[in-house]
C-alpha cells in the first residue's frame, strides 16, 4: 500500500476494513489471511507504522498512538472470532457489537457519610489509646438511667423522651449505659470509645430526629483529671476539625458525672465572629462531658476513692453536620442517593470498623 500520507481518517477505513473482515471470516485460514493482510511484516499497519518517519514530528506521537490502538483492537478482535468460529460459530451472523469497546461501568456504592465521619473519629481516638466497647440498643432502664445515677421518678429522666419497650426495658436514649456495663466486666485502667444508635421520642425536625448516633469516651484510672479530658477533647476537635478551632467548657449538669460541662468549639462557619448558625455567640456545642460521679462507680462495682475517670459523649450525626456543613439531620436518614453521594469521594480512613 502506498503508506505516505497516512493519516487519522485512512487509519479509521483501514480499520473498518479489517473489523469487516475479521466478523465475516468463515474459518481459521482466512482469519490468518487477514492477520496477515493487516498486521503481518508486510500487512497494512505495519507499513503503516514504518512510515510514520515521513509525517512532520508533530503528527507523528498521535498517528503512532492510533495505529498502536488499531493493531491492539484487531488483535482482540481476531481473538474474538477464533473463539467464535471454534464454538461452531463460523456459520452464525457475525458478532453484531464492537468487543473492543470500553464494557459499561458498574453502579458502585460509597460509605454512608455518617460511617466516614465514625470511621475518622474513631481512627483518632484508637491513635489516643482508646479501644472500642459496645453495647445494646435494647437496654435495661438500669443501666440506661439507675446505674447513671438517674434515681427513679426523677425529673431529670424526662430530658431524654424515652421509647419503653416496658417499665424496665427500653431503647437507649444515650450510649452512656456502655460505660456502666464495660465497667462492671473490666478493672481499671481503661480506656475506650462507644459508638451506636440511640433513640428518643422526639419529633423530627432539622436538628432533631428520633434516632441518631452517639459516641461515648471513658477513661479511668488514678488521678484522671479534668485536665486530661481537656487534652483529650481538644486534641480529637484539632485533629477533626483543623488547628485553629478553639474549645471551650461551660458548665452543665449530667445526672453521671460531677462536675459536668457542655463543650463548645469555634463555629466553624464565621471562625468565631457571631453567624446566625451559632446564634452569634461565635461558638457550636459538641458534647457533654464530665468527671465520672462517684455513684457511678459503685454502681459498677467499683470503689469511688481508689479511681478517678473522665467520661464524654457527642452526637456524630451532629459532628457530621458541623464537618461537611449539612442543614438537616433527616437527610442522614433519608437515604437519598443524590445527597449521599456527594460524600463518597475523598479519603476514606482504612480504619476498621
Ligand atoms: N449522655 C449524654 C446525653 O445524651 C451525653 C453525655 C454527657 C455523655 C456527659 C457523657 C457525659 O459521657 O459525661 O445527653
């Protein structure tokens, strides 16, 4: 063939050609033939490819790149229709689509972005030592509320609308109970994180929902002090949430812990300057935390004067939403997939579960 000049549009008949022929080959002979023909020492492209010196240097990569990619489809190709006319297939109708084409993608799923936010926060609490304890979401009200120091017909147990499943079993209302009933298995010194589901009987609206995530963090041993729940809160918000965020602990009170505080930290939203996400106090509450009330211990079984332990908990569905700036804490629930999916990109911790 007269191969100077090639050029994109003479490659593309060539390769209809050769695509014709192969479909239409009968036998193994005449495939060989075309195999010949096209990719032999003296078959089409390889003359082809030969020529190329003759092109001005700058065609020359993308001719190169295309007959490269032709001699590859062919080859497939011919692969193809050797396996075809080894199956009898000879005489069929040749094959009606292109085996050569890119086949189509898969639907593929992402982590929930609620998995991702637990898979991170877990990943820096495991680096702090923490280690992972879990617990029922079918609870006893002892260790949901008696065993927390919620003495019963006490009014602070109507904080927390409760789904009973009876007057003694309900659905937790808080993942404080795994602390009660971690303790009551393992001696101190300890360590660990509790996530999981909790429920309550709220209605539904953008920062409510009736069930959510919660994680819990104790920590016990001698001479646990406030300070080093202070360190270990604001090192977890630096690592979640970049530096610069600043914490801060207000007092609060917790049936379980004495004294207790509310934890806030720098809104992310006006980095502190008053929005209205923060309600212009410059500041977002993240957890409750505290020192582990003495009752607490004994409950546990444990002697309140040889230890001392710190205990915080937060809603993750919450820290998500302060992350990833998410208006509504139903559309975590929601699972819709066009909302989902924004969050499947990015880093996912290798962390497991
Ligand atoms: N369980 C509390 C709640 O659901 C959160 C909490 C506050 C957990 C203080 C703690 C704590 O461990 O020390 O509101």
């Amino acid at each position: 063939m007269q191969s100077e000049g090639i050029d994109s549009s003479k490659l593309e008949e060539i390769e209809k050609t050769a695509t014709s022929k192969i479909n239409t080959a009968p036998d193994n002979e005449s495939l060989e033939e075309v195999r010949i023909g096209f990719l032999g020492r003296k078959g089409i492209l390889t003359l082809a490819l030969r020529s190329i010196g003759k092109l001005p240097p700058a065609q020359r990569p993308a001719i190169g790149n295309q007959i490269n990619a032709i001699k590859q489809r062919i080859n497939t190709l011919i692969e193809f229709r050797k396996n075809e006319i080894a199956d009898g297939g000879g005489d069929e109708e040749p094959y009606p689509g292109d085996p050569s084409l890119p086949g189509r993608s898969c639907w593929e799923g992402g982590p929930h972005v609620l998995h991702k936010v637990l898979r991170e926060i877990k990943a820096i609490f495991y680096g702090m030592g923490y280690s992972l304890a879990e617990g029922p979401e079918v609870e006893l009200d002892y260790y949901n509320f008696e065993a927390l120091n919620f003495p019963p017909e006490h009014p602070s147990r109507d904080t927390q609308d409760t789904f009973y499943v009876n007057r003694d079993i309900l659905l937790r209302t808080q993942t404080s109970p795994v602390q009660v009933r971690y303790m009551e298995k393992h001696k101190p010194p300890l360590r660990i994180i509790s996530p999981g589901r909790v429920y309550r009987n709220e209605t539904p609206d953008p920062s409510h929902a009736a069930e959510f995530l919660q994680m819990e963090g104790l920590y016990v041993d001698k001479n646990v002090s406030l300070a080093d729940l202070r360190n270990d809160v604001t090192y977890f918000v630096h690592a979640l949430f970049g530096s610069n965020a600043r914490v801060r602990f207000r007092p609060h009170f917790f049936p379980f812990t004495e004294p207790s505080a509310e934890v806030d930290m720098t809104c992310f939203a006006c980095k502190g300057e008053g929005c209205p996400i923060c309600q212009k106090t410059g500041w977002i509450e993240i957890m409750g935390a505290g020192m582990v009330h003495p009752n607490v211990f004994k409950y546990a079984g444990y002697a309140p004067d040889s230890v001392t332990g710190f205990a915080f908990g937060m809603g993750i569905d919450r820290i998500a939403m302060l992350k990833y700036g998410i208006d509504d804490i139903r559309r975590l629930l929601n699972n819709d997939i066009r909302f989902l999916s924004q969050f499947w990109n990015g880093p996912v911790s290798e962390v497991q579960d």
